[in-house]
C-alpha cells in the first residue's frame, strides 16, 4: 500500500528576521536613514545655489574649479572628484554590503534569496524596457536605457524618516536586499557599458594593486596606513585605465572577509563598513549630490522633462517600470515557487515598497552623467527627469505606506515587546524555557500586588459598609 501523499507547506517569505539579522539591519538602516536625510538637504540646497539668480554663477565656478596634480592625469574639477572620487567610498560600502550578503546574510541561501534577487533584476529590467519603448516610439536617444534602472536606499529611507511611517523590519530588509542586489548590477552596468577607450598599462598597474590589497589582507596586516595610500593608488590607476574610477572601491570592498572566524564578535569587513559607513553616507554622498543635482527648476525646464522622450522615458522608467517591475517580479517568483507572504503583510504593502523603489538618485545621476557625456544641456535636463520621478514616486509610496501605517505601527511594537526586560525583543524568545520561566516569575508577582490590592480595597469596603448606619442615625434618627 502506497504512503499517503503529503504536501510540502508553502514557504514564507518577508517573515520575521532572525535576531542577529534583525540588529545588522537596523544598524545599517539607521546610519543610512540619517545620511539619506543629510542627501535630501544637500539636494535642495544644490537646487537653490543653483537657481537663485545671485548665487547661480558661484555653484558653475565652484563646480568646475579644478585642482590635482595634471602629470597624474588627475587635474579633475570638482564635480567629477566627487563624482568619480567620493563615490569610490560608497561603491566601496556597496562592495562589503553585496559580500556580507552573499556570505551571511539573505543572499547566502539561495532558496531564501531568490525572491529578492528576481525582483531586483526585473525592477531593473522593466524600467529600461520603458525607457527604451518610450524612446523607440518618440524616435528619442537610446543611451539612457540605464537611468532609471538603479534605486536609492539612503534617499528612500529619508523619505520614510520624514513622513514618520514604521515600516516592518521585514520590509525594510527586503527593499535594503533589493538595493545591494541593485548596486550590484549597477556596478555592471558602469563597467560593460561606460568603459572608454582602455589604457592596458594603467589597468594592469591597478589589477596588481588590487593582488596587493588581496593579498594583504590574508596576511593579516593591519592598519590604515597601509591600506589607505594603496587605495587612493589603485583608484587613481583604475581612473587612468579607462574604467570608472568607482569599479576600484567595489573590488576592494568585496575582498574584504565578511565572516566572522572563531572567537571573533564581528568580521573585519564589518567593522571597517561600521567605520567607513558614515563617511560614505554623510560625507561623500550628500557632496556629490551637492555638485549634480544642481539643475534649473524653471517652469519650461519642467516642461521638457515631460515632453522630450529622453526625460520622460527617464520618468515612466522610475515610476512605473520600477513599480510593475518589483511586483510583478516578485508575485511571479513567489506563484513559481510556492512561497507564501507573511500573515503579517498584505500585497499591497509590497506595492508600496515597490513604489518606494522608484526613488533612484545618486546611481542615477551618476549613471546620467556618463550616458550623456558630452550633451551638458541633455544631461542636466535627463537629471531634472531624475529628480522628477523620484518626487513623484515618494509622494505615491508616502500616500500608499500612510494608508497602512496603523498596521505597521502594530506590527512594531510587537517586534520590539520587551516584557521580561532582558534586550531581547519577546518574540525571539518563544521556544526559551528560561524566558517562561521568568514570564512566569514576573506575572506571579503581578498576580501577588493584585491580590494583596483586593484584598486591601475589600477591607476598605467592608469597613466603610459597616460605618453606613451609624452615621445615617445621627442624621434624622431614622434607616439609613
């Protein structure tokens, strides 16, 4: 006789963390909400340097000021150092995020990471085929395919900090995953696509710096000042070979161990991202934005971005294609592989992230700059459609994510619920005997206070009843 069949349960997904990821997430969210809000601000003070009539002509000087030494190749204005130079940092960040990801975090099992990594590529995908059909139809250019397809973590969750919604860690770690993923393909894209003409020697010299670092590292070696001037070395080798200059901080990033070994709290990538984090995430970020989003707002500039095919395939690309991308990814993936969403989430709470997602700033710009090198007319217009369609997709993420957050905010504090006031949030702690155990200690004492507080209130009672008729005698002689 045949063994009854049963089914397989459906996997969840967008569950509860596990602790220890559960802390890493918001270690990181936190340091990037707050550098997203030092981006936003240094975002709309580029666009009032750049558009108030008494200070425009300052913000062109200074952004086109150069300095460094010209026998390096490295006399460069500042907006390309900030561009090409700080960004290093936070593609070097980008670098240890994608390896702690595929080392230990939710990248690492490939079952758990293959509902992320779908909706990051078809939320990449999808806004290129916008652009693209945009284009096509209008007879418009086709170099900015790539525009629209990166997201903006920091500038995301700055939107989130401003309009005070309490999104579930679960959520918050699936929109971080997708920009890791994200960065990731982004870093391709600048690589394959944006490569000029190689100069073999120069990147020959960077590959071997590169070996060095390497090879450092596995030594053990220790210490900034090794480090930091073979860095700064292999960027200005990589910027010289052709290659954008922020492929150097990605491949330093990923050499870096993200495991921790034996007897080690974190791992030495982690603790160099903690150090190196709130440099990228204060510093280089919001002063590269401070030099790119500097755009005019004028009412026909406005005008051109939602009417030349360029700017708004750049626009459909990050409000729609971003949007339909992630969802549709993602409800596909999740149809095909039997996974189930979280009892806790609806669908529609990812449709708001997916929105969300659509906020794509600093690779944007970025990737603006390089499709239209050369156009400075065309580039600033396609970073004003950049700047447009992130708006418009925080005003629908905030409208979507508003409608739930009661639901969130019940979501939160169930996740933080510390009733045995040990750090450990209650709900890590079901299948701990010892956390009963203390539970049990606490509500007995509880049960004692209240005993003793009834018993108190009947004697209070009893003895006031008692009084009752005496004191009603005194009155009129008669029954009280």
């Amino acid at each position: 006789m045949a063994a009854p069949r049963t089914d397989t349960p459906a996997r969840k997904f967008l569950g509860r963390l596990s602790l220890p990821e559960r802390n890493f997430v918001a270690d990181a969210l936190r340091t990037e909400t707050v550098g997203g809000v030092i981006l936003l601000l240094a975002a709309v003070a580029a666009l009032l340097w750049a558009n108030i009539p008494a200070l425009r002509a300052s913000y062109e000087s200074v952004g086109h000021f150069h300095l460094g030494p010209a026998s390096l190749g490295l006399n460069l204005s500042v907006e390309h150092w900030a561009a090409d130079g700080l960004l290093a940092v936070f593609f070097f960040v980008a670098g240890i995020e994608l390896k702690r990801e595929l080392v230990a975090g939710d990248l690492k099992d490939g079952r758990a990471a293959i509902l992320p990594v779908i909706a990051a590529l078809c939320g990449m995908a999808a806004p290129a085929v916008v652009y693209a059909l945009t284009n096509l139809v209008s007879d418009g250019s086709l170099s900015g395919w790539a525009v629209p397809t990166a997201t903006d973590i920091a500038f995301a969750l700055a939107v989130l900090a401003v309009i005070g919604t309490s999104l579930p860690s679960a959520l918050r770690a699936f929109l971080l995953t997708l920009a890791v993923v994200d960065d990731l393909f982004a870093i391709l894209i600048i690589a394959v696509f944006f490569t000029g003409n190689l100069n073999f020697a120069a990147l020959g010299g960077a590959a071997a710096g590169l070996l060095v670092f390497w090879l450092l590292l596995r030594k053990g070696v220790r210490g900034w000042y090794v480090y930091v001037p073979l860095a700064l070395v292999i960027w200005a080798l990589m910027y010289n070979s052709g290659v954008h200059a922020t492929i150097a901080g990605v491949a330093m990033g990923l050499m870096l161990r993200c495991a921790p070994h034996e007897g080690e709290e974190t791992s030495p990538g982690e603790r160099i991202e903690h150090l190196v984090r709130p440099l990228s995430a204060g510093l280089a970020v919001p002063l590269f934005a401070l030099f790119s989003a500097g755009v005019s707002v004028s009412g026909g500039a406005l005008a051109t971005v939602f009417t030349r095919p360029e700017t708004l395939g750049v626009v459909l690309g990050l409000v729609v294609g971003k949007t339909v991308g992630i969802f549709g990814g993602t409800w596909l993936a999740a149809r095909f592989t039997r996974a189930s969403l979280s009892e806790d989430l609806a669908w529609a709470d990812l449709f708001a992230v997916a929105t969300l997602a659509g906020i794509g700033f600093t690779v944007s710009l970025l990737i603006g700059e390089l499709a239209f090198d050369g156009d400075v007319a065309l580039t600033d217009e396609v970073k004003a459609s950049v700047l447009a369609g992130s708006l418009i997709a925080a005003i629908l993420a905030t409208v979507l994510l508003k409608i739930r957050n009661a639901r969130y905010l019940k979501l939160c504090e169930s996740e933080e619920r510390d009733d045995d006031l040990d750090g450990i949030p209650d709900v890590y702690e079901q299948d701990d005997p010892a956390y009963h155990l203390r539970m049990a200690e606490i509500l007995e004492r509880k049960a004692a206070e209240h005993r003793r507080l009834a018993e108190a209130r009947t004697a209070e009672r009893s003895g006031g009843l008692a009084e009752v008729p005496g004191r009603a005698g005194e009155e009129d002689g008669g029954p009280a």
